[in-house]
C-alpha cells in the first residue's frame, strides 16, 4: 500500500515546491519594485531639493536687482524704465521655470513608466 501513495507524495511535493518557487519569485519582483520605487523617490527629493535652492537663488537675486535698480532711480522715466527691466527679467525667470517643470515633468513620466516597465531580472 506505501508504494500506492509514494507516486502521489512525489506529486504533492512537486506542486508545493513549485508554489513556493512562484511565491519566491513574486516576493522578489516585489522587493526589486519596491527598492527600485524608493531609488526614484529619493531621486525625487534629491531632484526637488536641489530646484528649491536654485529657485530661492535665483529669487534673491531678481530681489537685489531690483533693490539696486530703485535705489540708483532718481526720477519718475527712470523708475519707469527700472519697472519695464525688472518686469521683463520676471516674465524671463517666469518661462525658464515653466520650461523647467515642463522637462521634469517629462522626466517623471520617464522614470515613472521604466519603473512598471522593466521586470526584474532572475
């Protein structure tokens, strides 16, 4: 009778060690999509850290700037010119930053869809 059973044991223990090679197998994708989803957070931050700085940069500059330009004005045409310079200098730093956000934003994309893209190795 042992020897009935003996081909349906090897049965068993051949799904069980498939089941837990699968499940082996799914755990590691999901560890690698994990590691991977926090190297493109960090990334991010780093990315957004960095944007931060160069903005309040660049911020305090176009302040000096103007700061300088309205004390040296000493009259109502050259306030008035002061005002059309610095105005100008805005709307510039004003499309640099949106082409900015746009190519981060095309970068997010990009990281974003090789990260769902791309299967892990085995």
């Amino acid at each position: 009778m042992l020897e009935f059973y003996e081909p349906g044991a090897a049965i068993i223990e051949d799904s069980v060690a498939n089941a837990v090679g699968r499940l082996t197998r799914t755990n590691r994708c999901a560890l690698d999509f994990m590691f991977r989803a926090q190297g493109a957070m960090l990334e991010e931050m780093v990315f957004t850290s960095n944007e931060i700085f160069d903005r309040i940069q660049t911020e305090t500059h176009l302040f000096s700037e103007f700061a300088s330009k309205m004390a040296g004005s000493h009259s109502v045409k050259d306030l008035k010119t002061m005002w059309e310079e610095c105005a100008q200098h805005q709307i510039d730093f004003i499309r640099r930053d949106s082409e900015r956000l746009f190519r981060h934003g095309e970068r997010m994309i990009e990281t974003t869809s090789k990260l769902f893209a791309n299967p892990p190795q085995n």
